[in-house]
C-alpha cells in the first residue's frame, strides 16, 4: 500500500501535523484526501521521489553474480575484461 504525503493548502489556518505534513497510507482505489483528518482543514497532496533502496555497490554485486563483466577499452575496438 503506497504511503502519501499530504500538507496545509492555508498553513495559518491549519493545525501543527497538516503544517509540517503528514504521511498516510491509501490504496490506489481510495480517493485523496480534501481535509486534514485532525484538524479539517484544506489539504493537498505533495508529489515525492520514490525511495530507492539499491546502493551502488548492491547493484555491482548483482550484475557480477548474473555473469556482467567489468570491460576496459585497450585499443580501437578491442576491451579488456577486468573481472
């Protein structure tokens, strides 16, 4: 189930958690949010990057144990496999 963010539309008219935002989990059925649930005041909802959980060095040990090979160009046309 996805979790959304939501924030005050008014900030001055609003209470402390829809001001700072608030994260709350919907299904993709569900229909967003108007109102604050504490407060009920106008809210809207805040677009955010999905989080990535792969690091650099995770995804390196991936590939290598899938047959990836690190390649280095020596000449025209030719690499070299460096492991």
């Amino acid at each position: 189930m996805p979790l959304y963010v939501y924030e005050a539309m008014e900030p001055e008219r609003s209470c402390e958690k829809c001001r700072r935002g608030f994260e709350i989990p919907q299904k993709l059925s569900e229909p967003k949010l108007d109102h604050c649930p504490y407060c009920k005041s106008p809210v809207i909802r805040v677009i955010q990057a999905p989080g990535l959980t792969h690091s650099q060095t995770d995804l390196h040990y991936r590939a290598k144990r899938a047959g990836f090979h690190t390649l280095k160009k020596v000449d025209n046309g030719t690499f070299e496999k460096l492991y």
